[in-house]
C-alpha cells in the first residue's frame, strides 16, 4: 500500500520525486500522482495530528466511489427452471442478465451467477434432481437373475427373463417377464413400459444389446432397424451407454438390483404355472416398491413420478407394432403376393421389385425408399386381394363402379338363362373382379343382338356347358344358332293305318 504520508513528508524535505521513489518504494508515476492530487486538495506537510492515514487516502482519491450493488438471483426459480428439458444454467444466467438491464440493475457475470447457484444448492440440498431431468431419460436392461415358470404338462421348469425400465429423476420403475430376450419380446416390453408411465422419456438409454444396437464404437453407432423405428414411432431418441462404461446406466443398475431383491426375492418360494401368473406377482411387488417411503430423503418414487410425469412426452395414438422386411415382385396385375396374400401397387410399378413391411395390422410396399402402397393386412381366407382403384390403370378403373349383385340383378331382367350364364362366370373365377370384363362383354351383347336373342344364345349355351363363357354365347349369336328352333313332334293320325284317310280329305272334294 502507497504510504501516502511519507510522500508528502520527504517532499517538504527538498527530496526530487526520484529519490522519494526510491525510498518509499513506488514508481516515480505514483510520487507525481500523489503530488498532484495533495496539492489539489490543499494538504501539505506537516499534516495534521488528528488526520489518519485512511482519511488521508480519501482526501487524495475523493473520486473513488462505494463498490457497486449487485443484484442478487432468485436461485428457487433458477432451480425450479433447470428440471425443464433444454434450460441450461447460461440461458437462465442470459435471461437473468436482460431483466437486470430492464430495471436498471447490475448483473453479476456468470462465473459468480454459477458460484452462488451452487452455494444454494449445498445449503438447500438442492442437488438432489440435478444430474437427470424430469422426463428426460428411461433406462432399460434385462435383470441378471431369472423367475421360473413351471410347464403344466411336462413339469418343466422355464426360465423368465425380467426387463426392467428406470426413471432416473423419480426412481419410478417397471418390470416384466419374458420367456425370452429376442427382438419381439424386447420390442414389447419398451411398448409395455411406455404405456406403464404413460408418456414417452426423449432419451431412450440402453445397453449395447444386438436386439438394440449392432455396433458401436468410439466414432459410429448402428442401432438395429426395428429398434430405431419404435424410437421414431415414440418420437425419442436412442441413446446406447458407452462400452465398458456401467456408471452411464447407475440408475438402471440400481434399479436393477432393487427389484432382484425386493421382488424376485420375495416371489423365489412362490411357484408359477404360466407367464401371466408370474407378472401379476412381479407387478404387485413393483407398486409396492414404487411407493415405499425413500430411505434417504422424503417422499417415494410414485410421489416424486407425480411431479415428473408432467414432462413426459404424450403418448401416439397407436402403440408400435413390430414389423417384419420383405422382397417382392409387382405382377402384371399390379398386385404383390404377401403371405399367400394380395396388395395393389400403382401399376407403374409392374415388374419392380419392391420393399414390403409387414406388421400384425398393416401391409407397406416402398420402392426406392418412398412408401407407395398401404394396405389393411388380410387374415383367413388365401389369395384374397386388396385393391385400391387410384392404382388400377384408367381402363380398368371404369369397371370399378360394377359389382357381381349388379351384373346378376341386370342379367335376371333379360332372363333365367342369361342370369344362370352370368352367375357361372363370376364364380368360376378365383376373384370375382377377374369376370367383370366377360360380363361386360354380355352387356354389350344384348345392345348389339337384343335381350330376346342373348337369352336364347345363353339358354343353348348352358345345353352344352354348365359355365358358358362369353366366347361360347358370342359365337352363338354370330351363327344365328339361337335363331333355330326345335322340330316340331308329329301330329298323330286318326288310324293305325297309314291309308286310312280321313274325312278332311273329302272335304271340299265333288262328286
């Protein structure tokens, strides 16, 4: 500190400002300074007694002002807004800045904004939520140990696989068990613990399984394509926990080992003739342990699930169905064959090979990575067809508007032989829609020749065959066969004998 008395001292002692410099140990700057600054303020040496250094020190820098007033964060509201997705410390420091500005206050930069932030949160014991968001993260593993199952014919004893899915932020869990770890029963439990918490987490963490990720190294990750498509179907992202790396997943872990305890544990005595039997008993176990009191803090994971369930993202209208990838080959009739089943493609595509997704419900056709067809998936009866009329070609398209009970009904107008002719038509297709072209053609026919003619053509059909086709009537009426009629049976004679003659012979006849 500059010893501003000793200054003025050696000053009235004839001493230049270098030599002063030297002995009160500051630069030659500071000599003329504090000079200056005493001769402005009318003090010269010797001061007074009653003068002390610090007023001194004021009389010199009359200019040096308080420290400034800073103001001060509410760090309840900093907290509550952290627990929001996408609120970082610097955005609530930014905005914190700005309403400083508005009122005319002093803000305090940020690295002191995060100093007293975390000095709040070691005295209030804020921490508690801080490392997971609510409604950020849903950590999935299968549980080491196994359930049993017993196989009621056999006698066997069958392993049951236990899925466990953990909220971090709430502790909240769910558990299920499968008899296997493959991707459907995989697929499933992650639909089942959606629909359990009732919202969809943005983070979806799970371990390098093959059922969620094929690779994954330090620069590239490839998630299994089923896996991928619930996570886009939930609108969360997938977000495997590094290799060799068990701290990414803690929560889970924990979780883990909690409901091996707590639940399989409990039910180790207990035995189960079927799967659902045993997850009724997993299930009641879990309530339990959700809303069992903490041991470490108040509440429990369903009271802190309450306040975390707000953030959860909703859930879609239809729960993912797994689907299944295949190849085929669009037909001349722009129909692909599906499981023995058939879907109509635009027929643009005839001869293509396209990429077919299968689920339980619905048929998707893709071709070069764009969906082109969609179908209701069809059960029971084989080669059904599905058909949409936008991909028929635009002249097959106007038979759309007729129907096999329309045909019949105009046929049964003309007669019982066109409509006999016309039933065995559209059934002696596989499809009906295949005879609509002959029946048309019949149409046309009685515009042509005449209703009268067409029936008698149908009725000398049906002599020769039970399913008359249409080139069958056609050649008929063509040959004017239809206009033949049968002989005529002959009129008995009024005698046995052939010479007998009658009276209508006389008849007329003179004498």
């Amino acid at each position: 500190m500059t010893n501003y008395r000793e200054i003025l001292r050696l000053d009235s002692l004839g001493l230049n400002k270098t030599q002063i410099a030297d002995a009160c140990d500051c630069s030659r700057t500071t000599v003329i300074a504090v000079l200056r600054r005493a001769e402005e303020a009318g003090l010269c040496y010797p001061l007074p007694e009653s003068l002390s250094d610090k007023e001194l020190s004021s009389k010199l820098h009359p200019s040096v002002q308080e420290k400034p007033v800073y103001k001060m964060p509410d760090y309840e509201y900093v907290h509550k807004e952290l627990q929001k997705s996408g609120v970082t410390l610097k955005l609530l420091w930014l905005e914190y800045c700005e309403r400083c500005r508005e009122n005319g206050e002093l803000p305090y930069q940020s690295t002191q904004f995060n100093k007293y932030y975390s000095d709040y949160a070691i005295k209030t014991n804020a921490t508690m939520h801080l490392n997971h968001k609510p409604g950020e993260i849903m950590q999935v593993d299968w549980a080491g140990d196994t359930a049993a199952v017993i196989d009621t014919v056999t006698g066997e004893i069958i392993p049951a696989y236990l899925f466990v899915a953990s909220l971090p932020y709430s502790g909240y869990a769910y558990a299920e068990s499968f008899f296997s770890m493959n991707q459907e029963c995989w697929t499933a439990a992650h639909v089942n613990a959606f629909k359990y918490f009732g919202g969809v987490t943005r983070i979806l963490q799970c371990d390098n399984l093959k059922t969620g990720v094929i690779y994954h190294c330090r620069t590239e990750v490839t998630l299994n394509k089923a896996y991928s498509e619930m996570a886009e179907h939930y609108g969360t992202s997938i977000l495997p926990c590094r290799v060799r790396s068990p701290k990414d997943k803690a929560m889970v872990e924990g979780t883990v080992g909690v409901i091996t305890n707590f639940v399989l544990g409990a039910l180790r005595n207990r035995r189960f003739l079927s799967l659902p039997e045993l997850n009724e008993a997993i299930w009641e176990r879990l309530e339990k342990l959700n809303h069992a009191p903490f041991q470490k803090r108040d509440g429990s994971r369903a009271a802190a699930f309450a306040d975390e369930k707000a953030f959860l993202l909703p859930l879609p209208p239809r729960p993912f169905e797994l689907s299944e990838w295949k190849i085929a080959t669009v037909a001349p009739n722009y129909h692909i064959s599906v499981e023995k089943q058939n879907y109509s493609v635009p027929y643009e595509y005839i001869k293509q090979k396209v990429d077919v997704r299968i689920t339980k419900s619905t048929v998707e056709i893709f071709f070069g990575g764009n969906r082109i067809a969609s179908h209701p998936r069809l059960y029971g009866r084989l080669n059904q067809y599905s058909t949409v009329e936008a991909h028929m070609p635009p002249n097959h398209q106007q038979y759309i508007q007729w129907n096999g009970e329309r045909f019949v009904k105009w046929a049964s107008k003309i007669g019982i032989n066109t409509k006999t002719a016309v039933s065995a038509i559209l059934s002696g297709y596989k499809i009906e829609q295949q005879g609509y072209k002959a029946c048309m053609g019949i149409l046309k026919l009685a515009d042509k020749y005449s209703p009268g003619r067409l029936e008698n053509a149908c009725k000398k059909a049906l002599t020769f065959t039970p399913r008359p086709s249409l080139k069958n009537i056609q050649a008929i009426l063509s040959s004017g066969q239809d206009k033949e009629q049968p002989p005529e049976e002959e009129k008995p004679s009024s005698s046995q004998y052939g010479f007998t003659r009658g009276a209508e012979y006389y008849v007329g006849r003179k004498n």
